[in-house]
C-alpha cells in the first residue's frame, strides 16, 4: 500500500501577466509584477489506494495543481512524477458539439477522453442506460437541457476505470435524483479506482470519504492530514483572513 | 514469427503515442513513476507529430466531424455553401477584372474560380492553424490530449471542406467540355498542398499567438494581402508575358498548387519547369519541419498564456 504513485516535487508554476503597449508604457512608472504565482513550491506525495482532498479558498491553486497533475501545464520548476493513467474530471461535457446526436457525443466525447475505437462502442449501451436520455438520445444535443447534458457527460466520463482519478467540482449535477445517482456512481469510481484526488468545497463529504486532506493557500501546502484537523484548520485561517481584513 | 514480433513491437511503441496508452492501464505493474509531460526531442517533432495523428486517429475523426457539422448549422442550403461561396466571390472578381482589363481569356471566370478555391484552402488552413491553440481554450484547460491535434484537424477539416467546393468543377467540365480524365486529380492533390503550406507556416505562429493576439490580425492581412500576390485573379501563363515581374512572383510557393489546378482542369499535366514543383514541395516540407519543431517546443509554455 506504501508504493507512491504521484510525487509532486517542488513544483513552481508562474502564470505570465498579459501585456500591452499601453501597459507597458504605464509600466514604466510604477512596480508591477511580470508573473502570477500560482503554485509555490508543492511538495505532495501520494500512495497507491489513497483518497486525498484538496480544499482552499478560491484562487488558491488546487485547479492548477490538478493540471500539472494531469499534465495541461508544465512546471517552471520541480517534477510531477505519476505511475499508471489518469483520468481528469473536470468541466463535463467540454467539447460538446450542439448540432450532433446524443450518441455521437458520447463518442467525440469519448475519444477526447481518450477511449479507444473499440472500447467505447463496447461501453456505448452502458453510457446510454446510465445517462436515462431514452428517446433523446438520438436528438441533437442542442435540444437538451443543461442537466441533462451533464447526466450524458457524467455517463460517459464515468465509463473510464483510470488508476488515478482526479476530481474537479464536478458532484452534484442535474436534478436531485440524478444527484443522487451521480454521487453514487462517482462514490463506485472512487472506490474502483486505485488512487483518487478531489478538489471540493463539500466538506462533509470530503471528511466522510478522505484519507488525508491537503490545505492549500496561496500556492503553498499550509497543512495535511487527518480531515477533521485540516478542516478545523481551514475555518480558522478562514476566521483570521476575516478579522485580518476588518482591522 | 518476425511479422509477430514487428508487430507487438510497433503497436507497443504506437500505443505510446496514444494520450491514454492502454498498456498502461492494462498492467498495473507497467512502468514506475514517470515524468509528466516528459518531452520527446523536438528534432524528431516532424515524425512524431505525423505518428501521434495516426495514432489518435479515432479522436482526429471525430473531432473533424464535429467541425464540418457544425461548419453549416441551421442553414437551408447547408453544404451547397461550400460551392456558392467560391462561385459568388468568383463572380464579384470577373466583374472587377473585366472592367478594369477587358475580357482577357474565355475561361476567365473558370480560372479565378479554381484561384479563389485553391487560394483560400490555404488561407482558411494558415488561419485555423494559427488560431487553433488561442481557439480552443476551454477544452485545453479541461482535457489533456497531444496539442499537435488542435492545429490539424483545423486543417484536415479545411481541406475537406475545399475538396467539396472543388465539386465544382464537374458542372464547369459539362458547361466548358473540358476533357474528363486521370489529370483531373492533379485539383485534389493541389488542395492538399495548399493545405499543408498552410498549416507549416500556422504552425510557427500559433503559439506565438496564444502570448499575444497581434499575431493573428497580422496573418489575416497576410492572407488579404497574399491573394493579390498570388495567381489567383490572374494566373501563371499571364506573368509569364511580363518579364521581371513574372520571374519574381513565380518565388510565391502558391503559385504551384493553383497552376496545377488549373491545369489538371485543363487536361493536362503541370505546365511548368519541374523545378518550380520541386521548390513548392520542398518549401512545404521544410515549413512543416520548422513548424512542427517550433510548435512542438513552444506549446506548453504557450498555454499558459491563454
């Protein structure tokens, strides 16, 4: 169980800032810095068969750090070392084309999540029943509603058994229900899947479900560990920013 | 038994290139920890880059279908515009060129028409290459897949829809009797060409656009300007009548493609120096070179920017 299968190692990541002529003109009067750092220099390490929660408030880097993961950024500076595939949730449903049928975009969205040919027409009736599009499923995804995109999204999404799942907000789609069904079927990933990171702000379910929590602020690790502690911890850096901005 | 082998061997290190490899999940006991992203040589970018097409071609496919559908959306007409299109603008140039020249050839119209059609593969596929990093934002940061795909099928989805405008021609071959044979796949062959000079020059700049957008409006003006310099209301034999400056515009690498076209129309195989062909193909070949490995380099860094 000890066998690591992702080291995040001193990973720095700058965002560059936009730059104009009008602001590079203004730029010389006064200071402003050429980068954004978004993540600080994060070490995490994490075992085989571990469930790790993320949380922090908003801006704090824990996207980001799904991205280095999943490899959409590269870092400026540290390694990102992963064993085995992964599979990134986030944004279901990206890529979507409007004009095309229930079931062609599971297919496009299938391969963009990157299923073989073969794999996803095998997977294809599951995808089908789980989403419970019926008849729609053969109408073109423009005539869908939001949730019901969502459910298509989530059915395919979920067909993949990756080695390590990374979650970004993406509990709780459609009506309550599906809700329901959604947060069971993505408990069964959970549970399938060897290894699992998820980014929330529903800290109940992330101390019912993780090993460990991570605590970022301002692009660095501030705590980790056991839940209840990194959540009380969480709430207190939260009361302190809160007083802070009141002096 | 070697065939066995050669081909264990080669779906292994093809799988590779898969942004999933399935190996992977089928062995858990696969490779150990490995980097991230960890780059292959850009040298070998113009190889890899092609591989890593065919490798994903099951997600290549389904993206250029997502493209064409939605290309036409809720029109009446739908894919006839692909046709329409080049044969008004074609018009509009027939008109301007008669009243400002005088009704220099009987085939005229035809010939801007293949001009406009060839010309504008490659604008459209220099264009898409160019936005397709800045274009395709929100699916770049949500999923990870090889990034080379983005500018490709841009221009794979060009050149489909340009090898439909070229249906075009069987009406003109019935309207003009021109002859019906094997040269007519020399209109193909050149489409593809114009599509790969465009795609090797986008691919130098499109992650340059993605740091800042300027990049973009100058190719849209390039592209403008590019069509006057090019054969496209006039054609090849035409500069051929005007000395220096018919020397100097036969450097423009279109000018091959669009000739060829024509002369495929024609009936008859390409009607100028080999050397010209050469030269056109060759400059191709190293833009997609240079283009692959200035992608291939720059990409990742490019991103962030978006």
């Amino acid at each position: 169980m000890s066998e690591v299968v992702i080291s995040v190692e001193n990973v720095v990541l700058r965002f560059p800032r936009r730059r104009s002529l009008v602001s590079l003109i203004t730029g010389m009067f006064k200071k402003t810095k050429r980068t954004f750092t978004a993540l600080d220099g994060i070490d995490i390490s994490i075992n085989k068969g571990e469930i790790i929660g993320i949380i922090g408030t908003n801006g704090c880097g824990k996207s980001t750090l799904l991205r280095i993961i999943s490899g959409i950024y590269p870092p400026d500076e540290g390694t990102c070392k992963v064993k085995g595939n992964i599979s990134l949730l986030a944004g279901l449903g990206t890529g979507f084309s409007a004009h095309q049928t229930g079931k062609e975009n599971a297919i496009l969205y299938g391969s963009i999540l990157g299923y073989s040919e073969g794999k996803i027409i095998d997977k294809l009736p599951e995808i089908i029943s789980f989403s419970e599009l019926g008849e729609f499923i053969n109408e073109p995804i423009r005539t869908y509603s939001a949730g019901m995109k969502a459910r298509l999204g989530l059915a395919v999404a979920s067909a993949i058994q990756p080695d390590i799942l990374l979650i970004d907000e993406v509990l709780g789609v459609g009506d309550p229900t599906f809700k329901k069904k959604s947060t069971d079927r993505i408990m069964e990933m959970v549970a399938e899947a060897g290894t699992v990171v998820i980014v929330s702000h529903s800290f109940g379910m992330l101390s019912d479900l993780c090993d460990r929590i991570i605590l970022l602020e301002k692009g660095n690790v501030v705590s980790e560990g056991d839940p209840s502690e990194v959540i009380a911890k969480y709430h207190s850096l939260a009361k302190k920013r809160k007083s802070g901005g009141d002096e | 038994m070697v065939n066995e082998w050669i081909r264990i061997k080669s779906s292994v290190w093809f799988d590779k290139l898969r942004h999933k490899p399935e190996y992977m999940s089928e062995s858990s006991s696969g490779p150990g920890l490995t980097i991230v992203g960890k780059k292959t040589p850009a040298l070998k970018a113009p190889v890899t880059n092609l591989m890593t097409l065919f490798a994903n071609n099951f997600l290549v496919r389904n993206l250029i279908r997502r493209e064409i559908r939605g290309k036409y959306r809720n029109t009446f007409l739908g894919y006839a515009w692909t046709v329409i299109e080049p044969t008004l603008l074609s018009i509009v140039y027939w008109f301007l060129f008669i009243m400002l020249a005088g009704n220099p050839d009987e085939h005229y119209a035809v010939w801007v028409l293949i001009g406009v059609i060839v010309w504008s593969c490659f604008g459209k596929s220099l264009m898409a290459s160019v936005t397709s990093l800045s274009g395709n934002t929100r699916m770049i940061h949500l999923v990870y897949f090889p990034r080379i795909i983005f500018p490709m099928t841009a221009v794979f989805t060009n050149i489909v829809i340009t090898m439909m405008s070229s249906l075009v021609v069987i009406p003109i071959i019935l309207a003009y009797g021109f002859p019906f044979g094997i040269h007519l796949i020399m209109i193909p062959i050149s489409i593809c060409l114009a599509g790969f000079l465009g795609i090797g020059l986008g691919l130098v700049f499109a992650p340059l656009n993605c740091i800042q957008k300027d990049v973009e409006h100058l190719f849209r003006f390039i592209v403008r300007a590019g069509f006057f310099v090019s054969p496209v209301m006039w054609t090849y034999e035409m500069a051929l009548d005007r000395g220096v400056f018919g020397e100097v515009v036969l450097w423009n690498p279109m000018v091959v493609p669009i000739t060829m076209a024509r002369h495929g129309l024609m009936g008859k195989w390409l009607d100028m120096p080999i050397n010209s062909l050469f030269y056109s193909i060759g400059f191709a070949v190293v833009l997609w070179i240079v283009g692959s490995m200035v992608f291939h380099k720059y990409e990742r860094e490019a991103v962030k920017h978006l």
